[in-house]
C-alpha cells in the first residue's frame, strides 16, 4: 500500500474513532418531566407551561440593549442568606430553569440568544460567542426542524410542557462541538506528521487527542472553546504551509482562519499572532513582510466582521451594547468566581495535568523544558521549528492568562486552557517519538502514550453515559424532606446544574452569601447542598450541627473536575435528619 493510501485509511480509522467517542453519550443533563417528582413533591402537583408562564416564570424577554446573557432581575443580596423561593413567581422561575435548562451552567446562553432573533434582527447580542458558533447552531436547528427531528417554534409554553424537545437543542448543538472535535483531529495528525515521518506517530497523537479529558468534555458540550482551539491550530498550520512556500493562497488561508478563529470565541484572538510570525519566519525584504501582514490581518478582520456583523455595527451606533457585552464577559463566573484557597500555580498545574492527561501535562512541559536547551535542535530541524512557534506562541499566550487567573477557580475553568492542553500534548507524543526507546520499540511506547491518555478521557466518558449522581441526591433529598427537612441552602442560585431536582414548593431554599458560609447568628438550614469537583472525606463536621456526606460519579476514584457530568456533591445534613446507620 503507497503512504498516501496508509495515511488515507489511518485517517478514516481515526475518524471514525473519534465519532464513536464524540457522538455518543451525548445526551447527559437533558430537561426532562422525569424529574417532575423531585421538583414538585409528586408527578401530579406538577405545573403546566400556562401555569409557570401565568405565576411570573416566562420573565425571559429578549432586550436589544443588554447582552442575551445578562442575568434578569434586581441582583440580590450576597451579604446574607437570603429566600429565594417565597413567591409564586421565585417558584416559576426556577422551574422554568429545571424545564429548559441543562446540567451545564453556559450551554443555555446560545439558545438564549438564538432566542432575540425574531422579528427581523439577527444581533446574537453576545459577542463573546462569535457568530461562527451562533449563526450555525442556528442553521443546524433549522435544517434538523425541515427534517423532522426537532420542533421548532416561538411557544415558551410549548417547551415548557415538553422540556424533553428542548432537549434536542442541545443534542444539536453538541452534535456542532462534535464536528469540529473530527476535524481537530485531522488537524493533529497533520500536525504532528511535520514532526515525524514515522506515521505512528502522529496516529498516536490523534488518538490521544480523541482521548484527551478536555476534548472529550468538549466535544460533549454546546460551547465554542474547543472549535476555537481548533482553528488556531489550523492557523497555525496554514501559516507554516505559507512560510515553506511563500504562496499567496496560503497567506490568504491563514488570515481567514484567523479571523474565523476569532469569529467562533473571542478568546481565540491569539491566533492571530499566527500572521507576524509567519512574516518574521519567512526569508524576504521587510517592505514585502509588512505588505503580507498587513494583508492577511486585514483578510482576518474582514472574516471575523462577516462573521459577526453586529459587532462593527454597533461599535458605531450603539457602542454601549459592544461594552455591555465585554462587561458580561469580565463576570462569567468560571472567569472570576473561586472555591478554594488554591494557589494560582498549583491549580493551574492540576487542572493542566486534569485536561491535558499525563502526556500533556508531564512528558509535554518536560519536552518543552529540554527544547529550551537544546540549540541543535532549533538549528536542523527547521520545518519543525516553524510549525512549533507558530502553534507554540498563541498556547503560551494561553497558558500564560490562564496561570495568572487561575488561583482558586473552579474545575470547569480548566476548559480555558484546551489550546495549551493540546499542544503540551502533542509535544509529549513527539518527545516520546523521538527518544531511542520510542524509536525502537515504537508500538509498545505509542500503546502506552495512548492508555496514559485514555485512562483519564474514558472516566469523562463514562461520566456522560452515566451522569447519575444528580438524582440519586434528589432521592436522598426527597427522604430527608421525609423525615422533617425544611430548609435547604445551596451557594449559587438554584438551577438543575448546581442543585438536585427539590420540591421547589415546599422546600425553604435559602442561598447563602457570596463566601459560600452560613452568617454568624443567622438560621442553622437543616441541608447544605455545593456542587464540588472531586470527593472529600466525610463524617461529623466539628463544632456544627453537621454530617458531610459525599456522593460520587460512575468512577469515584477518577476525578473529572472540568465535567458538570456526573457531578460530585457535598451534603452538610443535620445529625438528627441523617438516621441510624445511615452514612
């Protein structure tokens, strides 16, 4: 068989892999009536769409002056516990979220803002999203509407009383993350071929690529950071395709797929630094390397303003909404929120180590130290050597901003860092590669690579197939209710990604403050419900009147801290309440 034959095949095998690993288990933390028990005391207590829409809980009206994120509402007071479900319309509310909403806290802003789009107005009026991410998710819904998969209408109350059609939305737009997952890996395999001629090697770094913790999550959630990373990477791959051969088709690709890189997630801008480098790299007169930069940005910026046209509209009619819309960015919680006292550069290493497996994470940072002291290297191997500053220098950008933010933030905002995840991994799989024991013992070294990788990614996996652990909390919370619990509070308002289906009209649900602690002299809540990244130990919690009580994932002994699958959750349950013999 010629090489171009092998590759061929090898590809269409990876491809397929990856669309067993990318397209299944997709439907975890769907809205769904199964729940109706939990949320309402019994199935036939439950309210109607009319009745949730009548009590106040259709409050989600599209406004063309705020961003389609923005949070409704007065913003409440995180100084103290406060109730949040003393109303009939606190109460709609926050069914309408277990009615629509899914199991991850950001998928919903898409839909949201797919929903302004009426009457005429295309403004996703969420630019921190591109337009390359809103407007195909819209096309995808339409084209799956035509064929009869899902149901599309502008009735709240028709979702709201089948929250499981609504559910197709994100089966939809998962189905849009997956896509870009199967071209992420042709872009790996092209990647790492222009370090080895080898072609088990860039094989396995597809692979490991298809198992690597951050793109199975990824690919299993309607959000565009993992299409983003890809697109720099093909940047990246364009700009060295440029640098070998000077041609102006390639330095018209790489602008363009900088743009469109842009144009999908805005923290993907880096890519753009693909374009000087590549100018840097290229033999020829400054004049000439001004001309071509100058060029291909401005193709970039063209690319990301049809992509997002409202952006340069309203940068001149209503700049306010543009400043809005970079605001709402600034207080995404994943971006500013924290929940632990963990250092910047320690959470930043386990969270790498967490997205980027141990290749990434240990033989990637170690085949990066030993390039930093290696000058031959640098000197004969210059093909290599482009297309790892161009790929290199948008990750270590990356990298960078997400070490500095880093400290004390949750375990989903690792998925900022899938860029540097990818390349820390690639670089591990070719380090391996190249050492004498990779070399002569290639397929025992790749296999092992491939285990390192998948041992982590496949927990991920499993956490979408099963994504248990939010009922069984439901059904200890349903017992406890049973046996006289009243009270419950939770550190984030209530919402069916970071609290269990409750009875949300006989449950007194409190959210405490902004520090997560219950006040100093204020009620003592029968239950604490957080949502928490990996188990903890449990027992009597000393000097409270508390048990903790953990419960764990499909592997609870693998964590997946950057998952909202099958999420760990942390019970603080009154002694009295919890029963003999009872954990």
């Amino acid at each position: 068989m010629s090489q171009p034959m092998r590759c061929r095949a090898i590809l269409a095998g990876l491809l397929l892999l990856g669309g067993i690993v990318f397209f299944t288990g997709d439907g975890w933390g769907l809205p769904s009536r199964a729940v109706d028990p939990y949320v309402f005391g019994s199935a036939e207590r439950a309210w109607s769409g009319a009745e949730i829409v009548e009590k106040g809980g259709a409050s989600w009206l599209p406004d063309p002056n705020r961003p389609a994120d923005a949070a409704s509402g007065p913003a409440l007071d995180r100084e103290r516990m406060v109730e949040v479900n003393q109303t009939d319309k606190q109460k709609a509310k926050i069914i309408r979220q277990y009615r629509l909403y899914s199991a991850q806290p950001d998928e919903m802003v898409t839909f949201m803002s797919l929903a302004g789009m009426r009457g005429g107005s295309f403004d996703p009026r969420m630019y921190q999203y591109g337009g390359l991410w809103i407007y195909p998710v819209g096309g995808l819904l339409k084209a799956a509407s035509i064929a009869g998969l899902v149901t599309v209408k502008p009735d709240l109350n028709y979702y709201l009383d089948r929250p499981e059609e609504f559910g197709r939305f994100y089966r939809v737009a998962r189905v849009y993350s997956g896509l870009w997952g199967l071209v992420g890996v042709w872009a790996t395999f092209a990647l790492v071929r222009r370090f080895s001629e080898r072609l088990i090697v860039p094989a396995t770094a597809a692979v490991c690529f298809i198992l690597l913790p951050i793109v199975v999550n990824g690919t299993h959630e309607a959000k565009p950071h993992l299409a983003g990373a890809v697109l720099v990477m093909l940047a990246a791959l364009a700009g060295a395709r440029y640098v070998e051969s000077g041609t102006r088709r390639w330095m018209l690709l790489t602008g363009a797929l900088c743009g469109m890189a842009s144009g999908m997630v805005l923290s993907a801008a880096v890519a753009f630094l693909v374009i000087p480098l590549m100018v840097v790299l290229r033999p020829m007169w400054w004049g000439e390397r001004v001309r071509v930069a100058a060029v291909a940005g401005a193709v970039g910026v063209a690319v990301y303003c049809l992509t997002n046209p409202y952006v340069p509209i309203n940068l001149v009619r209503k700049p306010a909404v543009v400043r809005a819309n970079l605001g709402a960015l600034g207080q995404a919680k994943a971006i500013v929120g924290q929940t632990s006292d963990i250092g910047a550069l320690p959470n930043a290493r386990r969270l790498i180590v967490e997205g980027g497996s141990m290749v990434g994470g240990v033989f990637g940072v170690t085949g990066i130290l030993l390039l930093m002291f290696n000058r031959a290297w640098w000197r004969e191997h210059a093909r290599e050597r482009v297309a790892l500053i161009l790929l290199g220098a948008p990750a270590a950008v990356v990298l960078v901003q997400f070490v500095w933010l880093a400290g004390g933030k949750p375990g989903e905002f690792g998925r900022f860092a899938v860029l540097p995840d990818v390349v820390l991994m690639m670089i591990g799989v070719g380090m391996v590669g190249s050492l004498r024991v990779g070399r002569e013992w290639p397929a025992a070294m790749m296999a092992s690579l491939v285990m390192l990788v998948g041992f982590q990614g496949l927990s991920y996996w499993a956490g979408f197939w099963e994504d248990g652990t939010r009922l069984a909390v439901a059904r200890r919370l349903a017992e406890l209710k049973a046996r006289g619990a009243r009270t419950i509070a939770m550190p984030a308002e209530p919402a069916p990604y970071c609290l269990p289906p409750v009875d949300v009209t006989s449950w007194r649900m409190l959210l405490l403050p902004a520090d997560g602690q219950t006040p100093e002299g204020a009620e003592t809540p029968d239950v604490i419900v957080r949502a928490v990244d990996e188990l903890g130990r449990g027992g009597d919690v000393a000097g409270t009147p508390y048990r903790r009580i953990y419960y764990g994932g499909a592997w609870p002994w693998v964590k997946t801290r950057i998952s909202w699958a099958d999420k760990p959750f942390e019970l603080l349950i009154r002694r009295e309440l919890v029963g003999e013999g009872t954990p």
